[in-house]
C-alpha cells in the first residue's frame, strides 16, 4: 500500500477519507491560501493545488498528496468561512429561500525522484435551501458549528434542517467529492 498524505487539517475530510477505508497521515498545509481567481472552479483548483504542492514538497517519493479547498460561490460571487458570528449571519441571510453552489478543489500530487505527477480537478453541487427566519439563523449560529465552513453552515450537521435539495455530491459539500477521488486514485494506491 503507498503512502498517503492528506494535505488538509479538515475533520471532514479526514472522515470521508476514513469512511472508504483508506489509510492515510495528516499534515496540513501551512502556506497562506493566496486566492488569484473570480471564478470559483479555478479558486478551488488552484489552492487544492497550493497545499499539495506545500504538503508535497517535504513528503517522501512514492508517496500521494491529496489536496483540497472547497468554496460556497452565490450568483458567482466566492463566500468563504465567516469571519465572525456576525459575518456568518450575513451568510445566511443571503443564503437562505435561495440555490447556491459548492465548488470543491482537489489535486492529487504523485511524488516520483523522475518528477511528481499531479492532476487537479474540481466538482460542483447546486444545493437550495429553505426560507429562514433571523431566529433560526442566529440559534444557528450560536451553535457554533457555521464559524469554520465555507459559506457559514455544513450540511452534515444541524443545519440539514434547512436543505431543501442537491444536484450533485452530497460529500462535495462536505468538503472531499470522495467518489469522484476515488475513482481518480484507485489504480494508484496498491
């Protein structure tokens, strides 16, 4: 079995990695995501690939580096974490009776001593979401649980409440299109 190397501190994407039975470490990325794009698809890309590229600069050859970003984009306009509980409610607020869509980034860097191999790619999930009051936002909120996720809520969580539908991956909301990695790594990790 290689070894792999998942270049994100992220609880969820370390569960969904865990849940498909792969064996893998840890080792965050500590570059500063410097975001260059508008768009969300090549936001996501491109710092999946700054965290594989940081991760897999100190990993060992033979080894495979997952990278990943994910963004919650409205009327295309990128929303990050909240910056505070108040920012979060701003989130909500323009979240809320309305579609968005998730973007999620992954790069997988192959490290090889001839020269790595990376390939980066990205998936979308449209997911809408029911009218809510400023009481159910604020009790939401003061869960705590919107303060680190992109676009202020993660669906996994309480906040399925409030999910009227997808169309896509539900595990790309959640951080790590897990199939569709899979599909991308299997030939490679025996």
């Amino acid at each position: 079995m290689r070894t792999i190397i998942l270049a994100s501190g992220s609880p969820r994407r370390r569960e969904l990695l865990a849940q498909i039975g792969l064996q893998f470490t840890v080792i965050p990325s500590t570059k500063t995501e410097v975001i260059r794009f508008q768009d969300p698809a090549m936001t996501v890309e491109d710092l999946s690939r700054q965290k594989a590229e940081d991760v897999g600069a100190q990993a060992p050859d033979g080894a495979l580096v997952i990278g990943s970003d994910t963004v919650v984009a409205l009327d295309g306009k990128i929303l990050g974490k909240p910056h505070d509980a108040e920012d979060a409610v701003r989130m909500l607020t323009l979240l809320q009776g309305r579609a968005h869509e998730v973007f999620t980034g992954v790069t997988v860097l192959e490290k090889d001593a001839k020269g790595d191999k990376m390939t980066t790619f990205s998936d979308r999930t449209l997911v809408r979401i029911y009218p809510m009051t400023e009481e159910e936002i604020r009790a939401y909120v003061a869960t705590g649980d919107p303060l680190d996720k992109a676009g202020a809520y993660g669906i996994q969580g309480v906040f399925a409440a409030y999910v009227e539908g997808i169309d896509g991956s539900f595990y790309n909301v959640m951080g790590l299109p897990i199939g569709k990695l899979y599909q991308e790594i299997k030939g490679r990790i025996m």
